[in-house]
C-alpha cells in the first residue's frame, strides 16, 4: 500500500478502494478481502487529495478534492467495470469536504449527500449538495 495523506477509501464487494492523496496522487490501489493482496488499479484522469469516495448506484464514486493548489473541484468520477468516467459536476468547487449515502426522509430514494469543505477560492462552505439515485445533475439541499 502506497503511503497516503488527505485521501480517502470505500469499501465495495469485498475491496477496499483506495484513490490519490498527498504522496499518492496519481496513484489507486484496491485490496481484495478475499486474497488480501493489493493491486495498483488505474486512476481517474484527475490525480487529487482531499476528495472522497463513496459507493452509490453499486459504483464507486469520486467526489471532488485538489489538484494540490488548494483549489476545490467540482468534477465527479465514476469507477464501474475496471475503468473510470466523469460524472456530473458538483455546484461548487469541494475539498476537505465529507460524503455520504442515505434514504429520502420525504421519498426513501437513496441519495448522496456532499457537504462542507473549501471551494474553488479556498473558502469555508457551509452547504450541502444532493444527488438522487436516476438523476445526473446535483441541488444544492
């Protein structure tokens, strides 16, 4: 496992995915839990740290982070069968930020919930951005 600072990680069948980060940038690893043995796996195009990765829609996602100049991206990617794709593009530039999936209190639609962190100008965001499972475009929630 490569040495990481500010990356993130998300577990998905029976891997640990690990993506970028200070040191490691340009680098993603997944760990399979059935062998143990880690493999260097490609990248998403944008080499980042402080992003982070979540699994929603059975894929796993990366939200955000910096190119290393302290600036918050609003680019998503979407890792499915080996290879990755840009998703849809966040309101605001995000790092630092925090993500999660949960149900709809109003519909019981899963969702992805993106908040917080530092945008495009390095300033502090108090805001939250929604993606609904079905829809390609963030609200701001």
């Amino acid at each position: 496992l490569h040495s990481r600072i500010w990356s993130s990680s998300a577990y998905f069948q029976n891997s640990i995915y690990f993506i970028g980060g200070w040191f490691s940038r340009d680098t993603a690893e997944r760990i399979d839990l059935n062998t143990t043995v880690s493999t260097l796996i490609e990248g998403p195009e944008e080499h980042t740290d402080s992003h982070c990765l979540v699994v929603f829609g059975n894929k796993v996602w990366k939200v955000g982070g910096s190119l290393g100049d302290d600036k918050g991206l609003k680019s998503t990617w979407i890792h499915q069968s080996s290879s990755w794709s840009k998703g849809p593009t966040l309101n605001a530039g995000r790092m630092g930020h925090s993500c999660g999936v949960m149900k709809s209190p109003l519909t019981g639609e899963d969702m992805m919930v993106v908040a917080g962190g530092y945008n495009e100008n390095g300033e502090k965001l108090a805001s939250v951005e929604l993606l609904f499972s079905g829809e390609s475009n963030f609200i701001f929630g």
